[in-house]
C-alpha cells in the first residue's frame, strides 16, 4: 500500500479553479458545448478519486478546460501548490437556465497529488473553493455544516451571493467536500433558483463504491433546539 504525507491543499489551486470553471458556464453557448437532454441523466464517474455523481438531462455538460496555471508575475508557488494544479480534475462543469445556474465538480486524486488529506483538513479544503468565488461574488451570510453520507464526512457551506457590486440576480451558492480513499472532491453550485438547488442537493452519488443517494440531506442546515 502505498503511504503519502499528510497535507492541506493550499487554497488558492482550488480559488483560481473555481474562477475559470464559473467562468467558463456563465459565457455564452457555443455549439461546442453538449446540448441537454429531455430523458438522458448526466452522469460524471472518476474511477481514479472513487465516486460517481448524476444529475437531471437538461443539464447542460460543457467541455473540459486545464486546471489555471500559475501567473508568470506571482512568486513562485511552493512545488506542493504547482503539483496540485497539475494533478486537479474537473470530471464535470454543468449549468441550466438564464440567468444560469452552474454545477462543477472538483477532484484532487492523491496518487498525483503524492500527499493525502484527513476528514479535519475539509474546512480549508472548502474555504479554498469559497475564496475563488468571492472574486466575481458578494458572498452574504455564509453558514457551515457537517454530516455523514455511506460513511463519509462532509463539510458543507451554503451562502447568498451576488454578482460583484451589484444587487440581482441572487443566487444561493452551495459547496460540499469529502475525502476518499483515493482523493478528495468538492460539489459546487451557484444556484439561480430553487430548482437548481434541488438538483444539486438531491443528485445521486456513490462514494467509495457505495451508494449514497441524495448529495445534501434536507435538515442538514437545521439548527438544533
């Protein structure tokens, strides 16, 4: 079996990813991009990190882009950061709808990456997709939780955002993380409206081979009495 060290992803990898994957739904169509289906699911499975996720057809799949890379002008990034970007995977960038809601998925498989991460590193590992959409959204009111899907922890983070300076539309953006076997993964939706939410929250996933059912329980963000 083969050992790794133990290491938090540093947050701007997962920023500058975010930024580009956002960026690229919220363009205009090309005839580049999968048009949706009225029956067909869209089903994402990385094999490499472990977990498979699928949302309705009417989702629009968009083509893959390489992960961002370091700007030339920057200090030089830790050889730790500059492997990360290389080793990030985006199985699935999805949006639907004007203004358009947008799904992307985010996965680091440890094998590329040569490090691991632990279930208490998902709270920085989900700030860092955060930070990267605080530059193109005023984030409102941000709350955190935790729970537990087929055995696995996941940190979760819903917020309303607009874009930058600017009052409409709103959007609920939501960010849910775990760690694998294999890897970890982050879900991240930026919500138009409630429908888009739904989808999110109630995608199926697999997780580690085991079968999760609906992404986000509906009481996760329930305080207890």
């Amino acid at each position: 079996m083969k050992l790794y060290r133990r290491a938090t992803l540093p947050i701007p990898i997962l920023a500058a990813l975010f930024v580009l994957a956002q960026t690229l739904a919220l363009r205009p169509l090309t005839a580049q991009a999968a048009r949706p289906s009225a029956h067909a699911a869209v089903q994402v499975a990385n094999s490499g990190v472990g977990f498979s996720y699928s949302l309705p057809g009417e989702w629009e799949v968009l083509p893959s882009q390489p992960a961002p890379q370091p700007k030339q002008e920057q200090t030089e990034p830790v050889p730790e950061a500059r492997q990360g970007i290389g080793c990030i995977d985006v199985p699935l960038t999805a949006r639907r709808g004007n203004p358009a809601s947008v799904i992307v998925v985010v996965a680091l498989p440890f094998d590329c990456f040569g490090q691991t991460m632990a279930y208490s590193d998902l709270p920085g590992f989900g700030d860092g997709a955060a930070q990267g959409l605080k530059q193109t959204l005023d984030i409102i009111e941000p709350i955190a939780a935790s729970y537990k899907l087929a055995g696995h922890a996941i940190w979760i983070q819903r917020a309303k955002a607009t874009p930058k300076g600017k009052t409409a539309p709103q959007y609920t953006v939501e960010i849910a993380c775990t760690v694998l076997e294999k890897g970890a993964v982050c879900w991240l939706a930026q919500a138009a409206d409630a429908a888009a939410l739904e989808a999110f929250e109630h995608a199926s996933v697999t997780l580690d081979g085991a079968q999760a059912g609906a992404l986000v329980p509906q009481d996760v963000f329930v305080k207890n009495p």
